[in-house]
C-alpha cells in the first residue's frame, strides 16, 4: 500500500506535468471503486477547465482547477497514475482517463479498486477540512504537528505508541514501515503506552518521524519523472529499512534478532535489545 512518502513523490511528479494543462475529456469503464464515480460531474465542471496545482492532504491527492472545482483521488490498495500519449494501448484495470491537452492522458489504473475519485466544487473544496478531512489530524510536516501537541494528545493513553502513531485523527499518513522505523530510531518500544512518552521523547521522535519520511520522498523523488512515464509503476522505491519486515534477522546496531509482536491488529519489528524502555 502506498505510504505517505509515495504520494507526495507522486504528487511531485504529477505538478511538474499537469499545470496549465486543459483537460479536454473524461473516460471511465463503469467498474466500482470504493466510492461512486462522479462522472456527470467531472463531465460538467472538469472539462474545458485548467489545472491550476496538485497537493496532497494526508493520502488523498488533491488535483486543483482554475474554476476552483477540486478532484481528489485516494489510491487505496493498489492504485497508480500515470501520464500516457493519448491513443496508447489500455492496460486492463486502467478504469478512467483525463484526456489533456497535449496529446497526453492522466490514467488511473487500479487492480484491487480501494482507490476512489470524488469531486468537490469551489464551494464544497472551501470546507474540505471540516467535512472529508474532518477526522485527519495535522500533517506531520506541519507546524500544528509538534512535540507539544503529540504529548497533549497522547497524555493518559494506554495504546502502544506504536499503533498511536498509525492513528490518522492523531497525525496524517504515518503507515505501519514508519512508524516501526521510527521507533527503531529513537531506541522506543512499539508497545509501550503512548502516554508514558515524555515530552522530551517526543522532541526526539518527532524530528526522526519527519526525518524518515523525507529520505523516503528524497528517495522517489529522484526518479520521478520516469516513475510518471512508466505508467505509475513502482521502482523507485529502494529504501533500506533497518527492521520492517526484517523479523529474525540481526540488528545492525546489536546483531541481535529482530522481533515482531501484533499490535493493533499490525505487525511490528523492534530490536528486543536496542528499543528496551
Ligand atoms: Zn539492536
């Protein structure tokens, strides 16, 4: 599943290419992803329009017209996009297509269909954060995201910090590889409760939680525009993690074994050694 890193790199990609491009015509199979397709009005209020900018709010993909109209896409388990010459043969789950102006085609291809696509006009994008977003915390590059407010909302928890940090109303996008990274980083035990981290821990969890999730985007963000040209496909995604999915193998701090225990339902990697307290 992509992680917040992924979408921001594809979020790179996509404004170097989509801005002040029209979107001339909208295409789509009829297959149900995890909302309804909001065809008639994308026909009505994204043609003719000029994308003006793309952002990213936690994992949603928010493609920005100049009527002010806003297309917002979540690709789920498995979506991708990808820009492609108009005309070029279609892949099996590629379900809609923007055509550009150009003579390129922004294509969502989508196996699992957990993605969705919904469109929000100028008015509905004014209240975005108090409606679609409404449950989403801070972004955790954001300044609302600081030590001080992760300590206030973790106080009194007894929840793994680990599973704490996976929690979207707490902070946005922090997926199960970084947060077991992240804690590996700062020696913290994914199980221990939230509300035993001490202010000073978040002071020092917070920077590496930023710090990982930049090297992850650093990392796409390098081969992006052959990332788009390839239809989406991942690539470019060879960062080495230090315990996810590394369950069994030495620690490269202590060579001790990696361990995993279930937390929330997620498998979590931590050196039994390294993160102790
Ligand atoms: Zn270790």
């Amino acid at each position: 599943m992509p992680e917040l890193p992924e979408i921001e790199v594809i979020r790179r990609g996509l404004q170097l290419h989509l801005p002040d491009r029209r979107i001339e015509a909208v295409f789509y199979n009829g297959k149900k992803l995890r909302h309804p397709v909001p065809l008639e009005p994308m026909q009505k209020l994204l043609i003719g329009g000029k994308i003006s900018k793309v952002c990213r709010r936690a994992k949603f993909l928010l493609v920005h017209i100049d009527n002010d109209a806003v297309l917002v896409i979540h690709l789920g388990m498995t979506g991708r996009l990808g820009l492609f010459p108009e005309g070029s043969a279609l892949a099996p789950h590629d379900h809609l297509r923007w055509r550009l102006d150009g003579g390129l085609e922004l294509r969502l291809h989508d196996a699992r269909r957990f993605g969705s696509v919904r469109l929000l006009t100028a008015g509905e994008a004014m209240d975005i954060e108090t409606t679609l977003f409404k449950s989403i915390g801070p972004e955790p590059f954001s300044d609302a995201c600081s030590p001080a407010y992760l300590f206030a909302q973790a106080e009194k928890r007894k929840q793994p910090i680990k599973t704490f940090l996976m929690d979207m109303k707490i902070v946005a996008g922090i997926g199960n590889i970084y947060a077991n990274e992240c804690l590996f980083n700062t020696g913290i035990n994914p199980a221990r409760p939230a509300g035993g981290l001490s202010l000073h821990d978040w002071q020092r969890l917070l920077p590496e939680l930023r710090a990982i999730l930049q090297h992850a985007i650093d990392c796409g963000g390098s081969t992006i525009s052959d990332y788009l040209n390839a239809g989406g496909k991942p690539g470019y995604f060879q960062i080495h993690f230090k315990v996810y999915g590394k369950k069994g193998e030495p620690c490269q701090e202590c060579g001790t074994p990696i361990g995993m225990v279930r937390l929330g339902g997620r498998a979590s990697y931590f050196c039994p050694a390294c993160q102790k307290k």
